[in-house]
C-alpha cells in the first residue's frame, strides 16, 4: 500500500504513505482498480484490514492458507494444484527466453529442474 501512495494519481490526491490514507483513497475511486494480495499465507485477519471498502475494483489474494477463503467465500475462490511435470516444464522453459534454442539436453534439464521443485 506504501507504493500505491507514490503512483501519480495518488500524489495528485495529496496521499500520504499510512495503509489509512492508501485505502480511503482507493475506496473513493471511481474507476475500476485491480489490488493483488500475492503470498499472503498469513492469517486472514491481516489482510482483512487492509481491504478497501468499496466494491469499485477488484481484489486476488493468491495464499496456501486455505482460511483465506473465509474473506471471500467458496462462491469467489479457487484451490488450484499443482501443475502436470510437461506444463510446468514449457512454463519454465518460455520464461527462460530460450524458446528458439531448445534442444533436448536443454529440455531434458528443463524436466529435471521442474521434478526437483
């Protein structure tokens, strides 16, 4: 939330960094906004706080913690699992940028890296 309150439109409002001024500035927001909660593996009651209060945007909260669902309800959450070993080896491999240069050791080291994690 610090970071949001050095984005230009916030600056613009004369926000300063506190959680308070952050959220109380997104809720008077009239256009659509996207706030991503990523890893929050903690206990739902922090998160909780720090939601705005308006309905204007949208929240993804990704976590392990599965009483994570209790802020938004069965209705709005999804349990994903883990990915198949030939998926997450192409994941690695496009996000390593050696798409045009694959070769089979270089796949085969993809597929061993993957079943290691």
């Amino acid at each position: 939330l610090k970071g949001i309150s050095s984005i230009p439109e916030a600056k613009g409002a004369n926000i300063d960094a506190t959680p308070e001024a952050v959220l109380y500035w997104i809720a008077s927001l009239t256009k659509q906004w996207l706030l991503i909660f990523d890893n929050a593996d903690g206990e739902s009651n922090i998160i909780e706080k720090y939601l705005p209060p308006n309905s204007t945007g949208d929240i993804l909260i990704t976590s392990r913690n599965p009483n994570m669902r209790s802020l938004t309800g069965d209705k709005n959450s999804i349990e994903l699992h883990g990915m198949n070993t030939e998926d997450a080896t192409t994941l690695l491999l496009k996000r390593s940028n050696l798409e045009e240069e694959i070769t089979e050791a270089i796949q085969q080291a993809a597929k061993g890296i993957v079943t290691k994690l």
